[in-house]
C-alpha cells in the first residue's frame, strides 16, 4: 500500500516573525517541501539608508533581540572597514569579550528552554521544573553569567551602548571583573551536565550537506576568511562570489546556496571545522564530547552549542584575568566614502554585512542572515527525515518534524510547541 497524504504546518512562531511548512507525500515519496519562513519583512536594508554611518550599528541591533550583539558587532566591523579603522587590540578584544556573553545566555536558552524538552520528553521546561528543578535552576546560572558579562563589557546585554566606531566607549571596572571571573568559573561546573545529556540523547539524524563557517585561531567569533568543507579557503570579502540567492516563492526570506549546493552554518559547522581551535582547558575537559566531531548529526548542533559554551566561558576567564584594561580614545574616520564588508559568527551560524558608504551616510547595506541560508538545507534534511519515516504514526511523524527544526536552533520563538499540524 502506498502513502499519499499532504503535512500543512501553520502558525509556526519564531522569534521575530513566523513559519509554516507545506509538504507532499505522494506514491510513498515526497514531492514538494515548502519550509516557509513567513515573517513580514521590515526593510531594514531600506530603512537605514541615509543613516549617520557612525550610528547605524546601533540601529540594525534592533533587528533582533537575541542576537543583537551579532548585528551590532558586524556592522561596526563592516563599516570601520569601509573607513579604513582597524581598532585597537583592547577594543576588538573588549568585543570579543561582548559576544561571548551573547553565546553563553544564547546557548543555554536554546539548550535548556528550546531543545532539552524534546529530550526529556517533556512538554515545556515548565514540566523539566517540576522533575528536575537543578536542571532549571543551571540554565537561569549559566545564562545570568553570560548576561551579565555583556552588561560588564558593553553596558547591556540587549542592545549593547559601549561598543562604537572605532572603540569602545567604557572599560570594565576591576572590581566587578573580578566578580564576574567568579561567576563564570561558577557557571562553568554546570554546563558538563548539559553534555552529558546530549552525549547520551538517542536522537539521530544523518545526511550528507556542506558545513561553512569562518576561520581564525581561537574559536572566536570573526575571522578575514571563510572556510567550508569541500573547498579550499575564500576572503570573507569574496562571500558574495561563493553564495547564490535562491528564490523561494513560497517565503518571505530568500535562500542560499554556497557554491551551487545547500549547506549549513551555526555550532555544527563551527565544530566540524576548527574544533582544534577551542580553548585549551575546554579541549582538555570536554575531550570526549569534542571527540564526536566531525559529525554529519543535526542533533550534535546541540552538543556542539554546549561545547562552545564552555569555550565561551573559559575564554573570557583567561582575557578578563590577563588583562589590563585601559581608557582609549576612539579612532575617528579620516575618510567620508567607501564599502566595508564583514562576516561575524552569531549563534546560529555566519552573519554578513556588506556596507557602501558615502559622505558618512550609509548608502547601501545588504545582509545575509544565517536562518536563511539553513532555510534550504532544513527543507532537504525534512525531505529525507519524512520518507524514512513514512511507517511512523503521525503525531511521531509531526514530532521528529518538531525535533529536527528545533536542533538547528533557527530563530524562532521560545514557545514549545511551535507547529500545528492538520493532517489531510
């Protein structure tokens, strides 16, 4: 007997906007995956033309709560690049710094809200509190000591004040560097309880895609090159030789390819392609769940994303006991023209910016999200999870629909059961 049934997903929340999926079973074969990303746009790219170029990182920060950090950071960077800035060491540092907090609070947000559910069989973290209360009582410890590392650093932890063209416009003070040094080192202890349960999860899904992200020498968060698994290395200046547009007319964001295939960003490719670059205590207490990658596991996005919590963690311990942070004097741009171009890792994978500026007003800004360019591979990795699936019940079915989303942690809203399935 051969399945033909159609999934219509709708009202799929995400964190600033909307999804839904569409798919098509027909002769026990998926025709069609629509995995529709079906926020309104806003028109930032049109919105902040004409726009001071020495503000508008403060602007593009509001495109997104969580990750707005990651905005804020690339844009500064594309646009100092326009200018000719290349900041100090104590101000790239200081943002390095900031975005470790966001990676932290982000991280176990996603880990312990999002995820940790599915792998409890637990309905939301509501439930996890009535079973397993320390489970919850770490996430709000792990994720208090990543905000409040960017509220030390760069002021807030949502919408960051400090960070500026050219520098940063407040040093922490010493006595709450230390505080926070303790905290963190607190904080770190609970995340191993993390990885162990995502080393032990039974959830499994494999399939054969691209993994890209950029490269540097400590598993930081920026890098002047992007480095993927099936090429030799390319200037983040070049991205735009190396990904093509797909239009998807079934959603409001368009798609990406990288070098003619569909590929993924975030922990995973982070991992898979420059593990040896973490921290070296995190190398040395995290050894066998580093051990796991290279992956082509979805689910070990999760284990990669605690993994680069405790990275995150040990890292600005050693940078906040090793350094003395001093005053400076922002550098002001000595030229009015130019095109800057950036690409930062925020959480959920590689973000890019490409700025035109002319006579300090920005002129043109495009950027790529990284939602967006794992919105194709999602569609063909729930092609395949769906047709090796077809014996499955359909709420099972649904639900390791609702799991394989989740673990590329796309960004989407915190509400657990963010698909509604009418099945035909």
């Amino acid at each position: 007997m051969h399945l033909d049934f159609d999934i219509n997903l709708d009202a799929i929340s995400k964190i600033e906007g909307h999804a839904a999926l569409s798919l098509k079973v027909r002769n026990d074969e998926v025709l069609d995956v629509q995995f529709q990303i079906t926020e309104q746009k806003r028109f930032y790219s049109q919105a902040v033309r004409g726009k001071s170029a020495l503000n508008v990182a403060q602007l593009v920060s509001r495109i997104c709560g969580t990750c707005s950090i990651a905005h804020l950071s690339c844009c500064l960077e594309a646009v100092e690049n326009a200018l000719k800035i290349e900041p100090t060491q104590q101000t790239k540092l200081l943002r390095k710094l900031t975005t470790y907090g966001m990676y932290i609070r982000d991280h176990a947000m996603h880990l312990y809200m999002f995820s940790l559910p599915d792998v409890l069989r637990k309905d939301s973290i509501l439930e996890i509190a009535e079973t397993s209360p320390e489970l919850v009582e770490q996430c709000f410890k792990i994720k208090a000591a990543g905000n409040n590392l960017s509220k030390l650093i760069a002021g807030k932890a949502i919408h960051a004040t400090y960070p500026e063209i050219g520098g940063h416009a407040q040093i922490p003070d010493k006595e709450a560097v230390k505080k926070s040094i303790a905290e963190l080192k607190s904080a770190r202890e609970e995340i191993f309880d993390m990885m162990q349960i995502y080393h032990e999860s039974d959830f499994k899904f494999e399939r054969e895609t691209r993994y890209v992200c950029t490269n540097n020498d400590d598993f930081s968060y920026t890098g002047d090159e992007i480095i993927s698994s099936t090429g030799t290395p390319v200037p983040k200046s070049h991205y735009l030789w190396h990904l093509q547009r797909v239009i998807l007319p079934y959603s409001t964001s368009t798609g990406f390819q990288f070098r003619g295939k569909e590929f993924m960003v975030g922990s995973l490719a982070r991992m898979n392609l420059k593990k040896n670059s973490l921290h070296k205590d995190t190398k040395r207490d995290a050894s066998s769940y580093i051990a796991e990658f290279p992956s082509k596991d979805v689910y070990k996005n999760n284990l990669a994303q605690a993994i680069e919590t405790l990275h995150s963690i040990d890292h600005s311990i050693e940078l906040l006991e090793t350094t003395d942070f001093r005053p400076e004097t922002p550098i002001a741009p000595t030229i009015k023209d130019g095109i800057g171009v950036a690409a930062i890792e925020a959480p959920r994978g590689t973000l890019y910016y490409h700025v035109e500026i002319g006579d300090l007003k920005v002129k043109e800004v495009d950027l790529v999200i990284p939602t967006a360019q794992n919105q194709v591979n999602i569609g063909f990795d729930i092609k395949q999870l769906v047709e090796t699936n077809l014996h499955l019940p359909k709420p099972e079915l649904e639900f390791e629909i609702e799991k394989l989303i989740r673990a590329y942690d796309p960004c989407m809203s915190c509400a657990t059961h963010f698909l509604k399935v009418k099945w035909l």
